[in-house]
C-alpha cells in the first residue's frame, strides 16, 4: 500500500508540474470515457422509455396490424403492405369474441384543428379509440374520466383531452364540461389525461382522444392504419391468444392454406428484438470510437512516461542503490501510469455526465448514467494506463544503477 500511494503522489506531483504535458495525455483517455458514458447513457436511456412502454401496454398484449415490416422483405416489391387490406372495425369485434381473449383496443389518428372560444390550435393528433384504451396506456385520467362502452357505440361528442392540450386550451381554467371544436365538430371535455414519461417526450404533444365511432363518422382520416391492440384472458398465454387470434383473422380474410397471411400478429418479444438490433449498432459504435480516444491516450501515456523515466534516471540509480527490486521500480511507474489515465478517465466521467444530463433536459431524448458505465469507465481507464505503461515501466525497472548513477 505504501509503494502504491507513493506512486499516486508521484504522478500528481508530475501532473502539477507538467500541466500542459499532462493534459494532452490524458485528454485522449478522457475523450474516450467521454463517449462511452454518453453512449452508454443514450442506449441505457433508450432501453428504459421502451421498457417502460411496454410496461404500460402489460405483458402480455400484442399487436395485430396491416403491416409491421422487416419480415420476409421481398427486394422486387419495396411496398408489401400495399397488397394487404387495411384492418377493420368488424375484425376487432370478431377478435373480441375469442375466449381466450379479453378484450381489443383500436387505435386510429387523424390531424385536425381544435377551436376553443375562438383560440384554434392547428393540425392536433386526434386519436380514435374505443372505452379500453385505459386499461393499456398507462398514466392516468385526472379531473374526469374517460369515454364509457355506451358513448362509444352511441357515438357520442365526447372527448379526452391530455395534460399538454388542456394547458394550452384552458390555461388555469378547469377543463371539465368544456366545449371545444374538433375539425369543426362540437365534444365536451370528459376528462383530463395525465401520460406516462413516453420515449423521445413523446407524451409532451397536445393530443385528444374520442370514441372510435365518433372518430370514423365525423373527421376525415385515412382508413388504412388501424392498430388493435389485443389483451389476452388471465389464465391465457400469448402463445395461445396469438394462434387463435391468426385463426379467427385468415377465416375472417377467407385465406386458404398455404397463402401467407395478409396481416401481422406481433408480441413485446418482437419490439425488444428490434430494439436490440438497433443498440448493437450503437454498441458497436461506442466500442470504436472510445477505443480509438483510448489508444490516443495511450501512445501520450508512453511518451510521458518515457520523457519521465528519461528525466528521473539518476532518482531511478539511487532508489536501486538503497534496495529497491525491479518488481518495486515496475510497480511504481505502473501505478504513476494508471492514475494519469484514471485522472482523465475522471475527467471524462464528469463531461459525460454532464452532457447527457443537458441531452435528458434539453431534448426529449431519453439518457442517464448507469452505474455499469461509470465503472466500465474508470475501468478502461486505469487499464489502458497499465497496459501502455508497460514498456516505459520495464525500462525504467532494467536501468544499471551504476550508470543510473552516473547519468547527467
């Protein structure tokens, strides 16, 4: 312990007396902590808003749609999902009536202007939905409530209005019993909805809900992207709800066996698969350009450490003269290696944490700093200072102290 504290002190002494030197060497260790802790923090960022909305859908609801993408990709025709159908009202219902499956939200947007009092907020998302779609987004619906199963089939004027478009509406003002013009078209406010965090701020956009009847009779939408999200019984496993839920739609669509299904039928497992694909990139990504910041660092840990085993060859004489081994000299100037490495590997660690601090409140990308990255840093930090302290280490360990002694 004591041959290792002797050789911090030594290396900060040489940091405060070479500052200029020092800080180049380091400066390529602390570039390449730097982009590890702001990748690491994207991607660990990134994985948490799309755990997190997956957490809101619940485990185990899946996706049924016109076309997902990415699977069986034929390079001749570009645009698969223009031979497909569009879905429809009358396969939500059908899927509702499996046993195996408790219930199906449909999910349809449109853009439209929403009038209040004569302030309009133009092209705001209008999302059509029938009463569950509670029961999958997650978040919470405070003062009021949501539409019920007897509005939507009525196809009642009413509507929910989230959190960002009550602000701008009504201010301060309260939102209840409101009414406000959406594409024209007269709804009272019903509730007030409170999002979750979504991935990349998304919950932060002024949005409205009303009931999927009311949304296919009176705004002008494009019919073709229909989304139902299908919830399983309980007691059901996805596996099961899937397979019935394929059956019920290629009977409903009149396909024959053998012809490949014109819709897509996906879990969780396929979003989590997908997002892997596109971290690995990033992964990948942080692995280059950190090692490349750290091999910097490294080559400048060689020349500073060469120019100091140069500039203390007398000290180096005279400590071999005393006593000390060649295990003890290749101790010390590793440990002086190591800490002007970890020195900028802290140094990296605070700008890193630093910027993906501004990135989380400035921009809606999703980051924070994993304690896996912090220690990861530190890591290859002090081990590119052993690593690249090798060779100036072991000359300074193989000096003769005679010449040592002699050198000027």
């Amino acid at each position: 312990m004591t041959a290792l504290f002797e050789g911090v002190g030594i290396a900060l002494a040489s940091l405060r007396a070479h500052k200029m030197r020092a800080a180049l060497t380091i400066l390529g260790v602390a570039i390449g902590v730097t982009v590890v802790m702001v990748i690491g923090a994207l991607i660990s960022g990134f994985n948490k808003g799309i755990s997190d909305m997956l957490g809101s859908l619940g485990p185990k609801t899946f996706w049924v749609g016109r076309y997902w993408g990415g699977q069986d990709e034929d390079p001749e025709d570009p645009d698969p999902w223009r031979r497909r159908p569009p879905m429809t009202i009358e396969e939500a219902r059908r899927l509702e009536e499996l046993p195996t499956i408790a219930f199906v939200v449909v999910d349809e947007n449109t853009l439209a202007d929403i009038n209040f009092e004569g302030h309009t907020l133009s092209a705001i998302n209008v999302r059509g939905r029938d009463a569950d779609w509670p029961m999958i987004e997650g978040g919470h619906i405070h003062p009021g409530r949501s539409f019920s199963h007897l509005e939507d089939a009525a196809n009642s004027h009413v509507a929910v209005v989230n959190t960002k478009l009550a602000e701008n509406l009504f201010g301060q003002r309260d939102a209840i019993a409101r009414r406000i013009k959406i594409g024209g078209v007269p709804y009272d406010v019903v509730g007030v909805y409170d999002p979750p965090p979504r991935l990349f701020g998304d919950g932060d956009r002024p949005e409205v809900m009303i009931p999927h009847g009311t949304f296919t009779k009176d705004l002008p939408y494009f019919p073709g992207w229909m989304d139902m999200f299908v919830v399983p019984q309980d007691s059901v496993s996805v596996e099961r709800a899937i397979d019935d839920v394929t059956m019920a739609m290629r009977e409903k669509r009149g396909l024959r066996p053998g012809q490949k299904n014109n819709f897509d039928a996906i879990t969780q497992d396929v979003y989590v698969q997908a997002i892997n694909s596109f971290t690995l990139v990033a992964r990948v990504l942080m692995i280059v350009l950190s090692m490349v910041g750290l091999l910097v660092g490294g080559i400048g840990v060689v020349a500073i450490m060469m120019i100091s085993v140069t500039e203390r060859t007398r000290e180096i004489g005279v400590r071999k003269a005393l006593g000390a081994t060649r295990r003890e000299i290749l101790w010390q100037f590793l440990v002086e290696a190591a800490t002007l490495t970890l020195v900028g590997g802290v140094i990296g660690m605070a700008v890193g944490w630093l910027v993906s601090l501004v990135l989380a409140k400035a921009t809606p990308v999703p980051s924070y700093v994993p304690l896996g990255s912090v220690v990861l840093a530190l890591c290859l930090a002090a081990f590119t200072g052993l690593l690249f302290g090798i060779l100036p280490a072991r000359k300074a360990a193989r000096l003769d102290p005679v010449e040592a002694l002699r050198y000027e």
